[in-house]
C-alpha cells in the first residue's frame, strides 16, 4: 500500500473538488495505513476552528486488534436496531438499499478496518439547554469534516459514524477514556475498494429559505457556471 510520501500531493487537490468528490466509502481494504499518512489527516483536522478556541479535542487512534473487536461489537448491536427500523424505507427506494448494504458490509468487516480514529471532547457533555450540546458538538465536528476532506484528497476512504457510541459508558470502557473525555464520531480509515466521483444532492432550490422558511427567492436563480 503507499506510504504517505507516494500519496502527499493529493493535497493539492483544489478543495471544491474534495468537496464535490467526497463521499461516505464504507467498503475499505484490510491493507495498512502508515502512520505517516494518520498524523498528517489528523494535523489538517486540529485546523478546525473551535468553542472559544478551547481545543478540548482528544483523538483515539484504534489499531489494537482487540480495541477494534469491541467496537465492532458495539456497532453491530447498534446496527441491528436501525437496520430493522429503516427495513421498509430501503423496500421503497433502491439508494437508501445501497446505503443499508454498504452499512452492513461495514458493520460485516469492522474489525478488519486498518485504522479507526475516534474524535472525542474534554469537558462535561451539557444536557440542557439544547444550545449547549449544539455549542458542545459544534466544537469537534469541524475538525471531523477537516479530517474527512484530507482523507479524501490523500485517496483514503472514510465515513463517520456514531452507531458504537449508543452507550457512551462501554465506549468509554472500551477506548479507556476517563469520565470528562466524551466519544464524539467514529471514523474508520483506509484505503478504498472502490472509486471516489461526483456526489448527487438535492438541488439548492429546494432546501434554502431567505430571511424566513419557504421563501424561495432562489427558486429559478441560476447557479455559478460549473
């Protein structure tokens, strides 16, 4: 597999290309990530901006093949729930189909994940009101989407996901983290089995509002030249 030397110049990549290219890869090969390649994703997520520029973030690096099979557990456990909750959505529309199959191969071959970062915040998780955990996650997930983007232009395949954390206590146990660091989003990292294109969205008009909901100025407005 490439060392991070060989794969660097990815970097390059013009950002709205990252960005318009980037997708959830769940289907990563079992081959190894060097560490090289790990620190310089995780360097470019502590890029993100922060809460008052706290920087409470920790991030657990998981290769211990044990770490990984308890995590692993927990995913699955988590995701025999919400497969059978969205069972009948994927009966009526073939691409939340793909995205349940994809899920499942994932949930299949977690514990052959070459590497899974686990992005976590120091400080105690705010219960109420709903502004203080909108102010809490918003201080790692940043850094998670900065992480997300370096993956994708470095070739590396990554998806977050928060299924193992159903029960913050076993995550906790499992990873050893003490009770004021918080498990925030997973993100298993490796190298592709598939092929990285254009992703497919909603198209703006149909989901931005101006000044007050279902005002849409926009609709009609073309867009910037491509």
């Amino acid at each position: 597999m490439p060392s991070y030397d060989e794969v660097a110049d990815g970097l390059r990549m013009p950002v709205v290309e990252a960005m318009e290219t980037q997708r959830a890869i769940r289907r990563l090969r079992s081959d190894p990530v060097d560490d090289a390649t790990v620190r310089r994703v995780l360097e470019l997520a502590v890029k993100a901006p922060t809460g008052s520029n706290l920087q409470a973030w920790e991030f657990v690096v998981v290769r211990d093949p044990d770490v990984k099979h308890q995590l692993a557990r927990l995913n699955r456990q988590a995701w025999a729930v919400y497969k059978r909750m969205n069972r009948r959505r994927a009966r009526a529309d073939y691409k939340i189909e793909r995205i349940l199959d994809a899920v499942q191969w994932q949930a299949d071959h977690f514990e052959e994940v070459p590497v899974i970062i686990v992005a976590c915040l120091r400080g105690s998780r705010p219960v109420l009101p709903a502004v203080g955990a909108s102010s809490y996650y918003g201080s790692i997930f940043p850094a998670v989407q900065n992480l997300l983007l370096a993956a994708r232009a470095l070739g590396l395949g990554a998806a977050l996901t928060t299924l193992p954390l159903w029960s913050l206590r076993m995550a906790r146990r499992t990873l050893g983290l003490p009770r004021e660091v918080t498990p925030c989003a997973l993100v298993p990292l490796g190298w592709p089995q598939g092929h990285y294109g254009p992703t497919t969205r909603r198209p703006i008009e149909e989901i931005v509002h101006v000044n007050r909901y279902a005002n849409r100025a926009f609709l009609g407005t073309p867009g910037p030249s491509s």
